[in-house]
C-alpha cells in the first residue's frame, strides 16, 4: 500500500459532496475605476446567453456609461428590491427572486458594495454567498483597493482609506478570477474624454487617484496578488512548506492593530500557516471604547478565519503573556509592531523582545514599522 496514502475522513466526504452543490464565483478584477470590468463581463455574458446558456443581470451599474449600457442589450434583467431608508427609496439586489428565477449565471457588479441599512445583507459579497449557497453561478467584479489585506498598502499608496472592503477567505472561494488590465496612460486618457465619471469630476480625479503613480502602483499590486493566486492554485492551496507554521500577531490599542493583524494574514496566507491573534489586557480596567476595538479585531480575525485570544495579563510582564500564549498554541512566528504605546512602549527599547527570545526557543520574531 502507498504509505502516502490516506482515506477520506466521513466528513471529508460530506464536505466534497457539499462542495459540489455550490454555485461556481467568477470575478473580473481590476487595478481602478474605468478598466473595463463591467464591460467584458457583460461581453461574456452576452456570448454565453447566445450560446444557449441561462444567463441573467442580477445587479449592473453603469455609471451612466453609455459604452457599458449599450453592451447589455437584450440581458434578462432580475427586477431590483426596493429598500426605504430615512424618507427615501434605495434599490439592492432582490437575492430571493434570483433563487425563484434560479438562472444557471448571473452577474452581480460592486462586489464590495455596502448595502444600505435594511437590505438582506450588510455587504452585497454576502448576498452573494447566499446565491451560491443555491447553486446558482455567480459573475462579479471588483476593484483590487476593495481587498481587505491590501487595505494598507492602498492607503499608503494613495493616502485614501477605502471602506467597503471584501475579506480574502471569500475571494479566495472564487472558481475563475480574470484580470482586466490596461496602462495608466490608457485610463487616463479615458477619463479625459469623460468615459469614466461626468464632466465635473474629471479634473479633481485626474489630480488625486487617478495619478500616474497612483494607477502604475495598483496596478503593479493587482498583477502581484493574481499572480499569487495563480501561483496558490497550481499548489493546490495546500502546499506542505507551512503545515507546522503558526503565526502569532500581538495587537494592542493605536493605530497600527489593524494593519499587523492585516500583515500577519498575508504572511498566513503565503504561508498556507493558521494565524492567532493577540491582545493583552487589564479586564478589571477595560473602558466601553477598548471593548468596542476588541469587538472590531473578533471581526477582522473572523473574516481571516483566524483565532482571536483577548488574555487578562494581570501583573504579569507582556512578554511572559506573549510567551505563554505562543507556547500553549504551538506558535512559531510572532509579530510585534514597531510604535505600541503604554505598557508595550518597551518595544522600542528592545526589552520585550529580548525578554521572549530569553523565554522562548524556535520562533522567528518580525517587527513591523508603523510606516507613519
């Protein structure tokens, strides 16, 4: 007998089985605003529905693109659920029509969008979800800033903060991912002739995102992360180099938690490593705002399918609570960020790191700079 080989788990057969019940996501993803990602997915589209496929426009914006508008054609279109909210009407994608209608494809643009209070779903990725959950196909688009882990890196690049953001882990459930690229100078030129956003927006978009610094660096970023995706996938995604790896990051209140706990995943996830998550605290001191960032770091753990320790530290020094975690959970790599504040402020000073590496045996220590 092959003594590599190994039989399937009962509940490996069952996940397979679930698996194969699911709808297939295909996502059209592009480095800005104004690619072309609407637009070849409607292409597609089109060519599949002649084909003979059941294809159908769950949700489709155009931003009054006539090129894009033109492309739809004659598209069967899933009427959009009404959803009032403070005196007014707003239109989000009716997900249980599309389960009644149940088309073998539809296509659902702004992966990211947040949808407005009262919908279905907090975030139209999750209407998504429940789509595929039906069995039914589902083609999106999205934009690479919207990715959570990239969050970062697009604010350093740009200097702007993008909210609606779509987590990895669902991402990474996508059966295609096609990359729709064009040159800087390309969309930019577009966006002259005013086939990108109306006339008054031109020149203020030309002098902020859509700088040619701007579009060359997403543009190096979104060829770098399909890139990796590609490279994951010929692994299998479940590449042997980080079986045994698990990454530890030590978060604490200021402004750089959500960026470590960001850093870790992408090192986890490169990796093929399980991620745990770190904050130590004082429960008898906890104040309603350090319970707030606590609840938003469980959420981001959540959408990275990492653990989440929130450890009472007592009296106890923070590097003896670091040690303690990273030993109980088998941890062997953990990151620290370069400007904590109050108690972990011996960081700069080296104390903490050299007291874990007193403390501790075979963990690789990373200090990651605040980047201000």
């Amino acid at each position: 007998m092959n003594p590599y080989f190994r039989k399937k788990r009962p509940e490996e057969f069952l996940e397979e089985i679930h698996r194969s019940t699911l709808g297939r996501l295909k996502l059209y993803v592009g480095a800005a605003p104004g690619v072309g990602k609407t637009f070849k997915m409607l292409q597609d589209a089109a060519q599949w529905r002649q084909d003979g496929r059941d294809v159908v426009i769950g949700l489709i914006e155009t931003h009054g693109r006539k090129e894009t508008a033109d492309v739809i054609g004659g598209l069967e279109q899933v009427p959009l659920k009404q959803v009032h909210y403070k005196g007014k009407v707003f239109h989000e994608l009716d997900v249980t029509r599309i389960k009644e209608r149940k088309p073998e494809i539809v296509l659902i643009d702004e992966l990211a969008h947040s949808n407005v209070p009262g919908a279905r779903h907090v975030k139209r990725y999750q209407d998504v979800e429940e789509i595929l959950q039906a069995g039914i196909d589902v083609w999106s688009a999205m934009n690479i800033q919207h990715l959570e882990s990239v969050n970062d890196i697009v604010q350093r690049i740009t200097g702007i903060t993008v909210r609606e953001r779509v987590p990895d882990t669902f991402i990474q459930q996508a059966a295609e991912i096609q990359l729709i690229d064009i040159t800087p100078e390309t969309l930019r030129k577009r966006m002259r002739e005013g086939r990108i956003y109306p006339p008054q927006k031109i020149e203020q978009s030309l002098s902020h995102f859509f700088t040619s610094s701007n579009l060359s660096a997403l543009r190096e970023l979104s060829l770098r992360e399909l890139a990796d995706d590609v490279d994951g996938r010929m692994k299998g995604g479940s590449a042997p180099t980080g079986v045994h790896e698990r990454i530890l990051v030590c978060v604490h209140y200021g402004p750089t938690a959500e960026k470590l706990i960001r850093r870790g995943w992408r090192m986890a996830d490169r990796l093929k490593a399980e991620l745990v998550i770190l904050t130590v605290v004082e429960a008898s001191t906890l104040s309603p705002q350090q319970k707030k960032k606590i609840d938003e770091w469980h959420t981001l753990a959540n959408q990275f399918g990492a653990i989440m320790i929130v450890e009472d530290g007592g009296k106890r020094h923070a590097a003896t609570v670091i040690v303690d975690v990273a030993l109980r959970h088998n941890v062997t790599q953990i990151l620290l960020g370069q400007s904590a504040r109050s108690r972990w402020e011996e960081i700069r000073k080296g104390s903490i790191i050299n007291r874990i590496m007193r403390e501790s045996s075979n963990m690789d220590i990373h200090i990651v700079a605040d980047g201000r």
